[in-house]
C-alpha cells in the first residue's frame, strides 16, 4: 500500500462518519432540528451546527478519496509506505492532547473566571445565567480556541511566534464574531451545555 491507498481509506473514513452522525446521531441525540420556528420567528436549531460540520467533513472525505483513487487509477508509481509509524502516532498523540486541552480550558474558562471574579467579591450571578452575556459569553470560546488555533499553527509550522499568536486571536475573534453577530439567539460554543 502506497499513501494513496491510505488517502483513500481515510476519505472513505470520513465519508462514513459524516454519514453515520448525520442519520443516527444526530436524529437520535439532538432535539431540535437545523432550523426551528418559535412564536412566528425562525431560529437556529441546535443540530445546526453538527449538520453543517458533518456534511463538510464528508465532503471534504468525498474529494479526499476521489483524488486518491484518480491517482491509483492514472498508475502513479509510487514505493509503498504512507501507512502508520511512531512518528505518526506521537503526533497524532500530540494532536489528540492538544484538543482536548483546549476542549477543558472552553469548557471551564469561563465558570473560572466568574468564580474567582465571585471569590474577589464581585456581586455577580453565577456563570449559567450569565454565559449569554457580554464578555462573559466570549470568555471560554476564546481562550480555548484561541489555545487550540495557536498550537496547531505552531505545530504545523513548527515554531512558535508573536505573529502566529495574533493571527490565531484575529482568526478566533472572527469565528466568535461570524458565530454570535447575526444570530440573536445562538450561544457560543460550549455555552449551551454549561
């Protein structure tokens, strides 16, 4: 097996897990579907966000497979190997750490801050009333994704920088922005489940 062999089992991967969340766990888990109508006014479901996520990792597995199997089909000589070594699995370790990481500090950045804001003595109602607020809301999506952004870049580059670290804030403030500003009612991510 060459690396377009394995290219191609990885597309054909991400196509079944798109698949696979889009008709069973996202019927069976979610309930509310992409779009819901409220008193006359329509808004955003909660399975939104996981369909359009899902649709674009098949997507994107789709295209990664087609290309792969073009190039198997054109003959392209290649020496086997692409498979799995330590290497890879470190870094796929690595990886793996990294998000979770970054995953906890979202989670919990923003219930932390408002309870050392409340051990300081602020007279402030405790995070789950106030996660659909202003700047409470941002905390934890922009630690966290901030965190996750700047290490990957700093992974994929392999250096750390000043320039990568604001790229990686712009980047971030854009997703919360394109996420919060023209949709009323949608918390950030992981506000919903706090």
């Amino acid at each position: 097996m060459n690396r377009h062999h394995w290219s191609a089992a990885l597309g054909v991967t991400c196509c079944l897990f798109a698949l696979l969340t889009l008709f069973a766990w996202i019927p069976m888990n979610v309930e509310s579907g992409v779009v819901e109508q409220v008193r006359r006014q329509v808004v955003i479901g909660d399975a939104m966000a996981p369909t359009v996520w899902s649709i674009g990792i098949g997507v994107l597995g789709l295209l990664l497979a087609w290309s792969s199997l073009m190039r198997l089909h054109e003959g392209v000589d290649e020496s086997p190997g692409g498979g799995p070594t330590p290497a890879n699995l470190h870094y796929l370790m690595l990886l793996l750490a990294t998000i979770v990481g970054a995953l906890l500090v979202m989670t919990h950045a923003g219930p932390w801050v408002v309870g050392i804001a409340q051990s300081l003595g602020s007279d402030i109602d405790s995070y789950r009333s106030l996660r659909a607020t202003r700047p409470w809301k941002y905390i934890g999506y922009l630690a966290g994704g901030f965190l996750l952004v700047f290490a990957l870049m700093s992974y994929t580059s392999q250096r750390v920088s000043l320039r990568l670290a604001l790229i990686a804030a712009v980047a971030v403030l854009f997703m919360a922005m394109a996420y919060d500003l023209p949709f009323k009612n949608l918390l950030l991510p992981p506000n919903g489940d706090q």
